[in-house]
C-alpha cells in the first residue's frame, strides 16, 4: 500500500503542500494532521501540488474542500496544481472544478 507524504514549503509568498502516495483512507489521519497545520498557518496563498498523488478517497477530496473553504473563509486563496490524469479525472467526476481549480503546473497556480 502506498503511503501519504505530506511536504509544506513557503515559495515566493505562498504556502506549497505537496501530497504524494495515496490519500485513501489509511492515510486520512496523516492528512487531517496536515490540514489542521496548515489552517493554523492561515496562509494568505495555498498551492497544494498534486504531481505525486496516485489515489484520493473521497475523505481525502472531503478534506481539501473543507481546507479550501477555512483559507477562503479567512481571505486566502487557495490553488491545486499538477493533478495526473487519474486525480483530475477524479476532480471532474465529482464535479469540483469549479471548488477545486487544478492548475497545469505550481508555477502555473502561483501566476494564475
């Protein structure tokens, strides 16, 4: 079973979480931790960079739209980069686009 990593790096004013492994629900209580880290963070930007993410449970997607709303709520803005097609496809399924824009790239989202 793949495990959730959670990386947090500041980069040019903006909060990158990079998720890689799987966020199914063997690793929810490591991404909850996370989540909780980076609300009391309160970053103004939140890029959270999905290049190494191979699976997202719905937990997972339930978390990142809650972590979204809190740093929304609070006048930040929030971006999510570099989702394979796998996760992106997951995303569009769901129909949140709209909720959880994917950039191409962490450039891309930081520019955007």
């Amino acid at each position: 079973m793949d495990v959730l990593h959670v990386d947090l790096k500041e980069r040019r004013n903006a909060l990158i979480v990079s998720l890689s492994g799987s966020a199914g629900v063997a690793g929810a209580d490591h991404l909850e931790r996370a989540v909780r880290l980076v609300k009391v963070r309160r970053p103004r930007r939140l890029i959270i960079d999905l290049a190494g993410l191979s699976f997202i449970a719905s937990l997972g997607l339930g978390m990142l739209i809650a972590l979204s709303a809190a740093i929304k709520s609070d006048g930040g803005t929030v971006r999510f980069a570099s989702a394979s097609p796998a996760i992106a496809g997951v995303i569009k399924r769901c129909r949140l686009e709209a909720v959880l824009p994917v950039y191409a790239t962490v450039d891309d989202a930081m520019n955007g």
